[in-house]
C-alpha cells in the first residue's frame, strides 16, 4: 500500500480507511458483489413473468375448453363389417371354433377438402385467446372393396352393417346441422365418443348375435354414417360431407386420402402452419392468408386399409395455427435475460467515471441505481400486458433511464458527465431491443455488439493505474 507524504500523520487504521475508500480493487470487488446480489431480485422478476405466461396459458386453456378445443379432423373412413372364425380353447382343454365379427377399414382414394377460416379475438381479464368458426366441404372417394384379394368370401361380408365414421377431436365444435351425403343422398348421422379400429375386450361389439373379436383400441370421437346396403350391388364410392366447425387456435387435418388435398382460407393474418407437412403454396397479406397442401399415401405411416386386429391410425397430422400477434411474455422473458448485462455495463460506466474524474460514489448510490435497472422489467411486464410490448419496452425505458440520470446530478456533479452517461444507457437499452426484434440475427448482433463494448473498455480504461489510485494526465 503506497503511502502518500500527507498520510504521515494519520494513525494505521486511518491509513487503512483511506485506503479502503481509493483503492481500485477494493471498488472492483464491492462493485462485483453487489451485482451478485442484485441478481436475486433479478430471478423474482423472470420468476413472475413465467408466472404470469403460465397464467395466460391457463386462461387460453379455460377459454378454449368453454368455446371448443383445437380441432383435427380424420376420415371419411369406410368400415365393412364380415364374419371369420377363431378357435376357442374350453376349459375342459378342448377347442372349437366359434363365429366372430371382425371389421375391415378403408381410406378413401381421393380427399379433397375445401373450407373458410373465420377468427375471432376473446377476451378475459389481460388475456386475448384466438378462437374460430369454419366452414369446411369434405369430398372422398372410394372404390368398392375387392374382398376376394383379401382372402374374404362375399357370403362372409356383412355389407348391411357397414358404415362410415369421420372423426372429429372436439366435438362441441359442431354448431350447425351436419350433412352426410353417399351417393348424393343424405344420411342419417349420429355421434360417437367412443367408436375405435379395434373393440376393447371388456365392451365386446355384438352384430348379428356375433361376438367381435378383442383387439387393442384406437379411440375417435366423431359422427358416423350407417349405409344400409344390402349388398356390393348397392355400393356407393361417392361421400360428401358439409361440415360448420368451432375450435380453438389450431385446425388440424390427417391426410386419409391415398391422395389429399386440403385448400383453407381466412382473413387471419397471422398464422402458422404446422404437422408433419408444410402447404405447397400459400399466400400471407394484410387481408388474410390462402394456402393448400397435396398428401400422398408414400407420406404417412398408416396403410390404405386394414383389418380390426392389425390397424392404426395416427400421425402425420398437418394444419394451421391461428397466432395471437404479440407475445410480450416470452419478448419480455428475453428481455430479463440481459438485466444482469444492463447492470454490469452501467456499474463499468460509473465505475470508469469514479476512477477517471476523481469522483466518489457511494456503494448505496450503486445499490440504488441497480434496483432501478431491476424495477424496470416490472415496469416492462406490466405496461405490456396492457398496451403490447414495444410501447411498453420504450415506456419503461425512457422513465428508468430518466430516473437514474435526474439521480445521477448529485453525484456526477457536471451536466457533461449527465448527458454522456444517460447517452450511455439509451444505447445499451437500443441495442438489446434490438436484438430482441431481430431474432434471427440476435446472436450475431449480440457478438458485435459486446466486442464493439469490450473494444470501448480497453480505450477508456488504458491510462487507468491499476495498483494505484493515481491518473496519468
């Protein structure tokens, strides 16, 4: 510890107090500290804003289980029931053959689906949820069932048992009369929470005093269509199905067809097209959105018919997403990300101002100024929720920065020294919004960005003595 002629006559703890207060690594040190413990506060505050977006996530949940769920829709799917035989082993060790129903499904050649999206904002408390209205023509054509390829004789097939089922995942979704046309004429419809390509074994199907087979369920929830032929002469290939749906935020369809096409429209002008599949074409502008996919059976894990025992029916899911435009909590959780660079950059500007220009700064003063830096993203928090988040982000900006730097004249003293370091925090909040509107290029602007910050410490710190608490002119 260098000793200066005017500390002669200072007593050892004088000295040591006088070194405590110009020592540049004693300031380096209380300065470190107090940004660990600035840090705590500094969790709370993503903690609440993870809150907060779990409780939006709540709302949109509460609201769409009100209005209707997010809507996928599988099928028309043709099922034939036909009668086989399977051995039973008796309990007295013996075997026989008994009668059993099994079903066959088929997948239409073509589907074809055409429909309108309409969208619709509701509102709870802060929350907004997306919901919707559709209206959609289901088109699917199929060809008559060749059983003798597969090992069915036609005297087995129970062609007045069969039926077509279309399954739609919410069904409080329908909201108009339904049409089910076979042939061009209308049939009767009816609803089903609980019809699957394979019966469970504790709820065996009866058909025509029959037992069908047990089999390892795959539940739909839908409507179905019963046929009423009485034999293959009566086949019609032909389904038409006009359909007004509600559901929440997602639309989503399964390709059934051996060829699928799906074309939708809506006024939307924010969506997101998601599933296994993107749209082959699609068109975004400020009245709304178009878009349609083509499928074929190569592209999806699931064949073109299957027999009860053997068959699922699930995957390669496609459709869109109707996205609520802003998101200021996850804007706002980035945002928190760089509260501790925000606190680092302005306690190195200060700290370069103290040791530069002689001037002293009360660690309380830091404190101060730290916790202002750390109420700003409640400030950001709350004013986005009101009125979206870029308003809100220069809100908090602008009074955070304000406060500080009217704080900052009874310390800094000159009106230059004031401006410089409010210009300071101006650019370090600039450059992280940003970053935060350019997400593809946030890393790269955060790199130049801190390398360009690095850069501008090494200049201004070049003249500092740093085993002293001397300056070189």
């Amino acid at each position: 510890m260098e000793t200066r002629p005017q500390d002669q006559s200072l007593n050892l703890l004088e000295r040591f107090n006088r070194w405590i207060e110009e020592s540049i690594s004693v300031k380096l040190t209380s300065i470190g500290f107090l940004v660990l413990i600035l840090l705590i506060p500094s969790s709370w505050i993503q903690d609440l804003m993870v809150e907060r977006q779990m409780r939006s996530d709540d709302v949109i949940t509460e609201v769409s289980e009100k209005w209707s769920g997010t809507q996928t829709l599988s099928g028309p799917i043709l099922v034939v029931p036909y009668k086989t035989q399977k051995k039973i082993k008796l309990v007295t060790g013996e075997t026989e053959l008994q009668d059993y129903v099994e079903k066959y499904y088929f997948l239409p050649e073509t589907l074809d689906i055409n429909g309108s999206v309409k969208p619709e904002i509701l509102h709870r408390g802060l929350f907004d949820v997306a919901v919707y209205g559709s209206t959609l023509t289901i088109k699917a054509n199929f060809t008559s069932p060749d059983f003798l390829s597969l090992r069915i004789p036609n005297e087995s097939i129970l062609w007045k048992d069969a039926f077509m089922m279309f399954s739609i995942s919410d069904l409080r979704g329908i909201n108009d009369s339904l049409g089910f046309f076979v042939g061009e004429k209308p049939k009767a419809t009816e609803p089903s929470n609980n019809f699957s390509t394979g019966m469970s074994a504790s709820q065996p199907e009866l058909i025509d005093g029959l037992v069908a087979t047990n089999s390892k369920p795959i539940t739909y929830s839908g409507i179905i269509a019963r046929m009423e032929w009485e034999s293959a002469d009566d086949f019609k290939g032909n389904a038409v199905i006009n359909l007004n749906l509600k559901g929440s935020q997602r639309l989503d369809f399964q390709p059934t067809g051996k060829t699928t096409s799906v074309r939708l429209s809506s006024t939307w002008t924010s969506p997101s097209f998601e599933g296994d599949f993107l749209p082959e074409t699609r068109e975004i502008s400020e009245k709304g959105f178009t878009a349609s996919w083509k499928i074929l059976h190569y592209n999806r894990p699931f064949a073109q018919h299957w027999t009860q025992s053997n068959g699922q029916l699930a995957g390669s899911d496609f459709g869109v997403k109707l996205l609520v435009p802003v998101d200021q909590y996850q804007k706002s959780i980035r945002t928190s990300k760089y509260g501790q660079l925000i606190i680092i950059l302005t306690f190195v500007a200060l700290f370069l101002v103290e040791i530069t220009r002689k001037i002293r700064i009360h660690p309380f003063q830091y404190i101060l100024i730290g916790v202002a830096l750390i109420i700003y993203y409640t400030l950001l928090l709350s004013f986005s929720e009101q009125i979206g988040y870029n308003s809100a982000y220069w809100i908090a900006s602008l009074a955070t920065v304000g406060l500080i730097s009217f704080y900052s004249k009874s310390f800094l003293k000159s009106k230059e020294l004031v401006g410089l370091f409010t210009s300071l925090l101006l650019i370090f909040y600039s450059f992280i919004f940003i970053i935060i509107l350019q997400q593809d290029f946030s890393l790269l602007l955060g790199s130049i960005g801190l390398f360009l910050i690095v850069g501008a410490l090494m200049y201004f710190s070049r003249k500092v003595q740093w085993y002293g608490s001397r300056i070189e002119g």
